[in-house]
C-alpha cells in the first residue's frame, strides 16, 4: 500500500500556499540585497514570513515515514 496524499485540488492549495511564502520570502531578500529595504524593516518583515512557515507546517499532517504524526 502506497503513502496516504491529499485529493488534487487540496494538494494544489497546499502547493500553492507554500509557493506564495516562498515568493515573499525571495522577493524580501532581493530587496533586501538591492539596498531597497532598511535592515529593521527586513527583519520584520522576515520574521514574519519565518512564523508563517512555521504555521504552514505545523497544519500539515505528518506523512513522511518516521515523523510523529
């Protein structure tokens, strides 16, 4: 029996979530290198997206082999 996995469109939101941090995460560091965005904004800005992911992983259930679940 194969690995339990979401239906499709579930699967294409959870993909398309975390895409979109993904996104804000490389758009807020390219700012950040051009020299367009001042270092306290960065980190705001940066925590932010770090405690979104946390977030983003927390509500997935664990389905790798050997994770809690």
């Amino acid at each position: 029996m194969g690995k339990p996995s979401l239906p499709g469109l579930e699967l294409a939101g959870v993909l398309i979530e975390f895409g979109n941090l993904i996104d804000r995460l490389a758009g807020l560091w390219r700012s950040f290198g051009e020299g367009s965005l001042p270092r306290t904004t960065f980190d705001d800005q940066f925590e932010d997206v770090v405690v979104a992911l946390e977030s983003w992983l927390a509500a997935r259930p664990a389905r790798s082999a050997g994770r809690p679940a």
